[in-house]
C-alpha cells in the first residue's frame, strides 16, 4: 500500500473526502516525522513507537572490492512495534 491507497482507505473507512482524508494523512506524518526529528519519542498505544537512535561511527567493508571504509555517526529513525500490532501480524 502506498500513500495514495492509504489515503484512499482513510478516506472509505471515515467517510471523510479524498481531500479531507489527505490532510488527516498528510498532518499525522509530518507530526510524526517533526517530532522524532527533534528526538522526541511518539507512541501510540497498541500501534508502536517511532524514535530517534544514535548509530556510533564504525568501521566497514565495502563488499564489491573488500576495502575498509570508515562510516560516519549518525541519528536513525527506529519503530518499534506494539504488543497488540505484533499479534495481529503474526495471527
């Protein structure tokens, strides 16, 4: 599913407009993604938990030709899935 059958399906099962349902779609993940970038965690219960984590510079391989190549630090989003949105996936 993409952005526009996500919006669609949000749309059907409101019975909000396309129009209305974009802007639902479109708020909730720029307010996701703004506050995970100020390192802030959001959680949604039985959803999971997007998060900003910290990767440590290190030291790697580049697999075409075996050269060892020096990776920068970095912040990473992370989610973690809930207890009940892990169920419902696995049956």
């Amino acid at each position: 599913m993409n952005r526009t059958e996500l919006i669609k399906a949000v749309a059907v099962s409101t019975g909000l407009t396309i129009k209305d349902a974009t802007a639902a779609v479109e708020a909730t993940l720029s307010t996701i993604t703004a506050t995970v970038a100020t390192g802030e965690k959001v959680s949604i219960l039985g959803f999971g938990t997007f998060e900003k984590k910290h990767r440590e510079a290190r030291i790697g391989r580049n697999p075409h030709n075996g050269e060892i190549v020096e990776i920068e630090a970095t912040d990473v989003p992370v989610f973690k899935p809930g207890k009940e949105f892990k169920e419902k996936v696995n049956g």
